[in-house]
C-alpha cells in the first residue's frame, strides 16, 4: 500500500481520531489531503466536526461530574484555571463557541465549563455550531495549501504523484517540530508558574 493509498484509505479516521483531543494540524492535513488526494472535503469537515464533538462532550460530562478533582490531579492545567474561570463569568457563551479556535484550552474548556454547571443543551448548541465553524474554516484553509501545493507542481512540470509522498513527509516533519517547540514553551511556562504560585506563601512567612 503507497501513502496515498493509505491516505485514502484512513484518512477520515486519522482525522477524527486526531480532532478527539487538539486537532488543529490534523484537520489542516486533512483539507491538504482532500485536494492531493480522492478525499472529499466535506468528508474531512465532517470527521472533524464529528471528532470534535465527541471529544468535547466526553470532558464536558467529566467536568460536570468529577469537576475539580480532576483538576487536581493535573497542575500544569490547573495553573490556567481562574485565568479561564475569569473569562466565563463573562463571556460564557462566547467562549463555549469559540474555544477551540484558542490552541491550548481545548480540552480545558469544556471541563470548566462543565463544572461551572452550564446547562448540557446551552453547551451542545454553542458547540456543536463552534466545531462546525471551526472545522469548515480549517479544513478549508488546508484545502488551499493543497491547492497552492498542486500549483508549484503543476509549474515546475512534475508529477503530483511522485512529489506528493515528500511534500505530505516534510509537512509531518515540520509539524512535529512546530508540536515540539510548542509543548517545550508550554511546560516552562507551567513550571515557572508552578514556582512562582509555590514560592508565594513562602514568602509571606517572616
């Protein structure tokens, strides 16, 4: 089986598999792949929209239920949690709709928001038109880089098909280096507000 292949064969699981949790570069390759490949866009949007509601639904109800013991056991995520609290209280449904267009409180969200005890209709409706919205202009966005990429080919005189393994190879490489800068960045800024919300009791002390 050649990549592409493979890509049009599970694509549209990889896409709603990886929209489960952040999903952002996975719906972005996604509309890549629908224009260098036979996937339908509008099948990518609706993996992702599918994917994202589940996964969102899913750390709603656990919000609601478990509420802030689960925050407890995660203090990276707690560090984050009045800064979110803070904006609920208000611009409640703007961020139920719009939360995921902000990399990084994707799975948050939805915890807090169940935990702050939103109704479940309220959120599903602002959610459900946010994730369609969020998957619409993603996966339009890759779909243009697909096209974009089809261009260059197309004017440098090769084949698609013989070009497309290096491009969708190098775009994962740059992804994972993009992921990889982001989770560094992400976890020392953590850190330091870990110290810093430790070391103040600290020095209140005489």
């Amino acid at each position: 089986m050649t990549l592409k292949e493979g890509i049009e064969a599970y694509g549209y699981l990889g896409v709603l598999l990886g929209t489960f949790l952040e999903g952002d570069i996975a719906l972005i390759l996604g509309g890549l792949c629908a224009r260098c490949t036979d996937l339908k866009l509008y099948g990518v949007i609706l993996a992702a929209f599918t994917g994202a509601i589940i996964g969102d639904q899913v750390f709603y109800n656990l919000g609601r239920h478990q509420g802030l013991q689960v925050l407890n056991r995660f203090p990276r995520l707690k560090v984050r949690t009045e800064r979110v609290f803070h904006h609920m209280r208000r611009h409640g449904s703007i961020i139920a709709f719009a939360f995921r267009f902000f990399y990084g409180f994707r799975i948050l969200t939805p915890l807090l928001i169940g935990a702050s005890g939103v109704s479940r209709g309220r959120f599903t409706l602002l959610n459900c038109l946010g994730a369609l919205a969020w998957a619409t202009l993603l996966g339009s966005l890759g779909y243009g880089m697909g096209e974009a990429i089809v261009v260059i080919v197309e004017n440098v005189k090769e084949d698609l098909h013989h070009w497309l393994p290096c491009i969708l190879g190098g775009l994962l490489v740059l992804v994972g280096i993009i992921r990889l800068i982001v989770w560094r960045v992400r976890r020392r800024r953590a850190q330091r507000a870990l110290a810093s919300s430790s070391a103040a009791p600290t020095e209140k002390m005489p």
